[in-house]
C-alpha cells in the first residue's frame, strides 16, 4: 500500500490512510468484507463471565429494581442507584437491558406472575388445611406486616400507582397480572345464589376494597399511626362480615 505518513482520526474507529485518500478508498479499507464483525458482541463473554452468571447478574438486576421501584417509584429511581444496589456499576446495565423501560417491563412482568403464583399457592394452602381461602386472605392482605412490607408484598397495589405512566408494554402485563388475579379470587368468593358474572362483580369489589383500604393506610403510615391501624381494622371487619367469614 505504500508507506503511510500519518493517521486520521475518527470518533468511532482508527484507520491508517495516505494524505490524499480519497472518500472512496476509506469506504473500501471500512468495508464489512474487510472487517467482519466477530461472533459474539457478548461483553461478559469477553471478559470470561459465565451465561450462568450473566443471568445471574440480570436476575440481581430485575430484583433491586423491582424493591426499589415499589418503595420510591419508577421514576424516583437512577441507574446508578440501582446499579448500586445490585452491586454491580451502572456500565453494566446495558449488557442486560436495552433501556430502562425494558428494565421496567422486565420487573413488572416478573412482579405479577409471582404475586399470582403466590396467590394461587396461598389459597391452595388454605384449602388443604380445610380453612377459608378468603378469610385467610383477607386477613393477611389487610394486616400490618403486609402493609410494611412494600417491596414484596402484592404487586397490584405495589405497581398501582406507577401502572398508568409505564410504557404500553409494561402497562399491558400489569393489566394482564391483575386479570388474572381477579380470575383466581373469583373462585374463592362464595356467593349462594349468584351467577357466573354476578360473583366475578362480588369479587372485583372485594379486592378493590381490600387494595384500596391497603394503598390509604400505607399513605398515612408514617405521619398518623392509629389512623393507618383503623382503616385497616375497619376494611377487615366490613370485608369479613359482608363474606360471611367474621
């Protein structure tokens, strides 16, 4: 090629060229033909960490994310922060996730079917045991250990208020979490003389009741103690005696 006097530098590669070259032998020396991109972009790959360990790493991700989204909100909370509580650097993010909105639909997918899978595996419980699935439940749901536990406790209350700025994606799975939960406490609501539709609407008034009265006790919490306790009483009492479970 010829002895070379100098390199030009470009922001994205180094390239050695002549004073003089033209647009056209810079396109040829860049082409793909000449430099073929290797297999594998996976940087983890690269520095000797395993897949094991790179879903490790993801799943550590989606875990921090997902207390740390309930206790302060989606928005409130920085990739540097949540790196941090990983225990991993903020430059490792993007080798899991293409942006933070996928991070998010990643955890609330992840949040709902967990918190259905508990369900279903509560009310199981109960049942075995010969006890009453929605008294048990409700007597968990509206208790104070539930309500101090924001960050793994019911994703339909702990996504509540975010759900409606996620992205569609994000906001599609906390409406199909929610469906299916609803499903599920349909089927314990016993209901005598009601049809199919007519306890589906029993149930749904139910879980708002027990979400609502949830949501309004942690709100006040923290500034008026005896006020959080009392709503949560009240919503018990009220939901017990209208299932006939008092």
């Amino acid at each position: 090629m010829g002895s070379i006097t100098h390199h030009n530098v470009d922001r994205h590669c180094f390239y050695a060229c002549r004073t003089a070259m033209s647009m056209t032998i810079d396109i040829e020396i860049l082409g793909p033909a000449r430099y073929s991109p290797p297999k594998s972009w996976d940087w983890e790959e690269t520095v000797g960490v395993s897949k094991q360990q790179a879903a490790e790493n993801r799943e550590a991700i989606i875990a921090a994310a997902d207390g740390l989204f309930r206790e302060r909100g989606v928005d409130a909370v920085g990739l540097v922060e949540l790196m941090g509580a990983a225990g991993m650097t903020r430059g490792g993010f993007y080798n899991h996730f293409a942006s933070k909105d996928a991070l998010v639909d990643a955890v609330v997918t992840k949040a709902m079917a967990d918190g259905f899978g508990n369900l279903d595996e509560a009310v199981t419980a109960s049942e075995a045991r010969g006890s009453d699935p929605l008294a048990e439940r409700i007597d968990w749901y509206l208790s104070p250990e539930h309500r101090a536990d924001v960050e793994h406790g019911c994703p339909n209350t702990g996504f509540a208020g975010d759900a409606r700025r996620l992205e569609p994606a994000a906001r599609a799975h906390y409406a199909k979490g929610l469906a299916a939960n609803l499903d599920r406490f349909t089927q314990i609501v016993q209901a005598p003389g009601l049809d199919e539709g007519e306890r589906r609407a029993r149930a749904i008034a139910l879980f708002s009741e027990m979400a609502g009265a949830l949501l309004l006790s942690r709100a006040v919490a923290d500034a008026d103690p005896a006020l959080a306790d009392e709503i949560l009483d009240s919503a018990r009492t009220d939901l017990r005696g209208r299932t006939s479970t008092a």
